[in-house]
C-alpha cells in the first residue's frame, strides 16, 4: 500500500504491540543484597489507646451518674458539679484501664513465640551498607542492639 505521497505505508502495528521503545529490564543502577536469618519473638501486644479510650468513656459515664445521684447544693450548679466530677472520673477510669491493659500484657507476655526470620536489605552498591557483612542474629526485643529495620517473621500473622 501507498500513502497520499507515493510512498509506501508504513506497516500496521498489532494494538497490543508495544510502538515505543522497550523499556529496559536491567536497573540503572545496580543494587547490593543482604541476606541474614535469625529468630525474633513475637507476641500479640494491647492497643492501650484503645483501654484509654474506653476508661475514659467509662468515667463520662460514671461522672453524669454521680452528677445527678445526689442533691444539688446551693453552692454550686449541676455543670460545676458534672465538670469537677468529669475531671476526676476520666483520670481515675482511664488509669483504671490502662493497669487493666498492663495485666493483660504481661498475662499475654507467656505466650511469646519464637520464630525464625529472614532479613533482606536492598541497597544500591558501593554505599557502607551494602558492602556490610550480615549479623548473625536479629533482636525484636527493645532495649537489645539489633537492626533499625525489624525482621518480617513467617507465619506471625495474627491467628
């Protein structure tokens, strides 16, 4: 076939086939992997925002049934009554909570797995870390020197 020129048309191209350049599968730039293994332990954990939350509640509630369980007094009015109690009730509830979050925590703290671990760190070669050697284990627990990056643990999915 020819064009509206004279000269021959360019051959169609199938829809799916790509009309620009390929793109390239290697990367820019190259990159540096580290693969280290070691246990972590896991365990479930309280979310204590979520008791603080609820004590708190708690205590709105224990506060507007004290408010009107007694006389009111001539000194001051029901609000000033309701907003002194809320003040206290929310503090008291909400530390009543958070210690029952803390029993919990520790409660849950027997159950602790251990379970191994497989690290990966990707970095781009010729930087310090790609060109550092793995340590040989991983810590989890705070306070211990350990990775910044904690590990993904197989299997430690909630259950």
């Amino acid at each position: 076939m020819t064009d509206a020129t004279g000269q021959p048309a360019p051959e169609a191209q199938h829809p799916s086939e790509p009309t620009g350049p390929t793109p390239s599968t290697e990367p820019d730039t190259e990159v540096a992997t580290v693969y280290s293994s070691g246990s972590v332990s896991v365990r479930r954990s309280p979310r204590y925002w979520r008791f603080l939350v609820i004590g708190a509640f708690v205590g709105v509630i224990a506060a507007l049934i004290l408010t009107f369980a007694f006389p009111g007094s001539a000194d001051y009015s029901l609000t000033q009554v309701f907003g002194f109690l809320l003040l206290v009730c929310v503090v008291v509830f909400g530390a009543i909570a958070l210690v029952v979050g803390l029993l919990i925590d520790r409660s849950m703290a027997r159950r602790t797995r251990i379970v191994a671990a497989d690290r990966v760190d990707v970095h781009p070669a010729g930087t310090p870390a790609a060109d550092a050697e793995p340590t040989g284990s991983v810590s989890a627990e705070p306070g211990e020197s350990g990775p910044r990056n904690p590990p993904i643990a197989e299997g430690s999915g909630r259950s």
